[in-house]
C-alpha cells in the first residue's frame, strides 16, 4: 500500500524515512467508446497512465463495438504487464444515457445497435472487472475539471460537439446527472420560434436542420457540412475540411462557419439563463476548430443575452473522455483498493 519516498535529516535523533502510497498498489481501465474511434487506458492510482491504445471503431453493430472493447482492453492490460485482477474498476464513455434498471444505453443514435439488450453485460463479464457506464459528455466534463480548461470553477459546461451534440454539467467538483442520468441531453431540444427550424417546418430553409427539429441536427458537424453544401461547397466535405477552408478563406466556408458559431451562441445563452455558468467550454471534435468559433461566439452571446460566461477551447481535446473516466474510476478504485488490502491484513 505505500512505498519509501525519501528520508528527512532532523536536527537531533535518527534519519527518518517518509512515505507514500503506492500507486502500483492497483490500477484502473478508462474507455472512451466514439463513432470513429475506440480509445482506451490503464492508469495506477496516481492517474498516471501506463498503457494506452487508440484503434479505429470498425464495429458494424453493438456486438462487434462490445467485443473490440474487450479485446483491445486485454492487449493494453497485456502491454502494461499487468494480470486481469491487478485492473480493479473500469470505466467507460458513450454517446447516450445509460439505464441502470435495464443495464442499456438509450438514444446513442449514432452507434447503431448500441442500445441492445446484454451489451453491457457481454462487456462486464469479457473484462472481468467491476464496470460502470456514464454519458461521454459527462465524462469529459469531469475530465476538463480534474486535469483541463475548467480547474477550480465553481460551475461549468462542456459542450461536446461533433457528430452529435451533448453537454456535461459540473458545480462544485460534482457532475449533475438529473433524476434519470439524461441531464445534459441538449441535442433534443426542439428548435421553436421564429428560426423556421422547428417539428412543424415542411421546408428546408438554408443552412437549417431536418425536419426532425432537434437541436443536435442544427448544431453538430454534420450541420457544419451541411450548411456549407447549401451555401455552394462542393466535392467531399467533412467539417475538418470546412473549418480549413475557413482559415484559408473561402467565403462559403466562412459564412458556415460564422452560421455554427452563431448557433453555439444561441445554445450558451439558452443554458445559462437556466444554469449561470462561470465557464462554458467547447470540445468534442469542433472544439479543435475552438479558434474559429470563440470570437464569433462571443460576439453573438453579447447581443443576445448580459449573461456571459466565459467561453474557452477545451484544454484536453480527444482526451477529454477518455481522462474523465480515468478519473472517475479512480474514485472507486482508490478507497476499494485500501479496502480490499486492509482486510486481508
């Protein structure tokens, strides 16, 4: 449980000897589960990771998701020189609101399949390892406030945009998960009002959203795309694409851009006359883009509301969610590990 880490000279008597825990003493598993990649760790207590592994998501259904876990799980354990039961808690990351009651994961749309019945339980008993489920934006907020852009803030929001559109909310230390762990899911946010974007809109204004009228369909990087097509880009189009073009100055991309940025504002200051964010930080994958955004962002949020929190790039990038279940894991494994250690003494 703890280890020699240095000695101190007193002024009278002997040497003494300090020491820490061992961080070796036990480790833990983050996975980050996304629609294109699989990213996973093995950390010790002390947060350091020992072994990672970043892997395309090559899964065509749930099933084939769940067992890519499992066995890129076994050869970062394999490559850290650990056993199986030296890995004490694992934790994993994914779009969607896990359901306790029923051990499944609802509304992950852009992982088909991934809401099957025994996926989870087929994840469990492949690691054979305690395991527990959280929403990625939430991970990824608690792992910008462990290690990135929001230390120290007393209330925080991550939005976690790219192919779809999350939000983790985190006061004091503290993620909030509401009454159901769907706290956060602002991609369903119907558009109303005078914007034409809403559920009862039959046509496809430019740059707007599907009928479906879910925000996440207006504010994602697919609404990046889609939006630049509308305004005359042609050819293969990703949003890295568009956002590149943007810093090179192709107007259509610009005027996308700006569109995006003008949508994130509208989203900022929705939700802070509701939650009075000290910081609001944008990641996920056009939060790399953060650059393009802020200034546009800004500029929108001071004409639309006095409420303005500050609106910064996350520190973390990729690794937000993979960090923040590091973390999270960490505050099971290190009280489990004393425990467990402790009674067999």
């Amino acid at each position: 449980m703890v280890r020699e880490a240095g000695t101190v000279a007193p002024d009278r008597g002997r040497i003494a000897v300090l020491y820490e825990a061992d961080p070796r003493a036990g480790y833990v598993l983050g996975v980050d589960i996304g629609r294109g990649w699989l990213r996973l760790a093995v950390a010790d207590l002390a947060g350091t990771v020992v072994a990672r592994a970043d892997v395309r998501n090559r899964g065509r259904s749930g099933g084939a998701v769940a067992r890519a876990v499992v066995q890129t799980a076994a050869e970062v354990t394999a490559e850290a020189g650990l056993r199986r039961e030296d890995v004490v808690e694992a934790v994993v990351g994914t779009p969607g609101v896990f359901d306790e009651l029923t051990d499944r994961v609802r509304y992950a749309g852009n992982l088909p399949g991934w809401g099957r019945s025994g996926l989870i339980a087929a994840m469990r008993q492949g690691l054979g390892i305690p395991l527990t489920v959280h929403n990625d934006a939430n991970l990824a907020a608690l792992g910008e406030y462990a290690a990135g852009a929001a230390v120290g803030s007393r209330l925080f929001l991550y939005l976690l945009i790219g192919t779809g559109l999350g939000m983790g909310v985190v006061a004091d230390g503290e993620l909030f998960r509401g009454a159901h762990g769907a706290a956060g899911e602002i991609g369903f946010l119907p558009l109303l009002g005078s914007t034409g974007l809403g559920p009862e809109s039959q046509e496809q204004p430019q740059g707007g959203a599907p009928r479906r009228g879910m925000l996440e369909s207006a504010v994602s990087g697919e609404a990046v795309v889609r939006t630049a097509r509308e305004l005359g880009m042609t050819g293969p189009l990703t949003a890295k694409r568009v956002f590149d073009q943007a810093r090179a100055g192709a107007p259509a991309a610009v005027a996308a851009v700006r569109q995006e940025a003008r949508r994130l504002a509208h989203v900022v200051a929705a939700v802070s006359s509701v939650l009075d964010p000290d910081l609001v930080v944008l990641g996920g994958g056009l939060g790399h883009s953060a650059d393009l955004l802020l200034g546009p962002v800004e500029e929108t949020l001071h004409r639309l509301t006095p409420l303005r929190p500050r609106v910064a790039a996350s520190d973390l990038g990729d690794d937000a969610v993979l960090l923040g279940a590091i973390a999270t894991a960490l505050r099971t494994a290190r009280p489990l590990v004393f425990d467990q250690r402790t009674g067999e003494t």
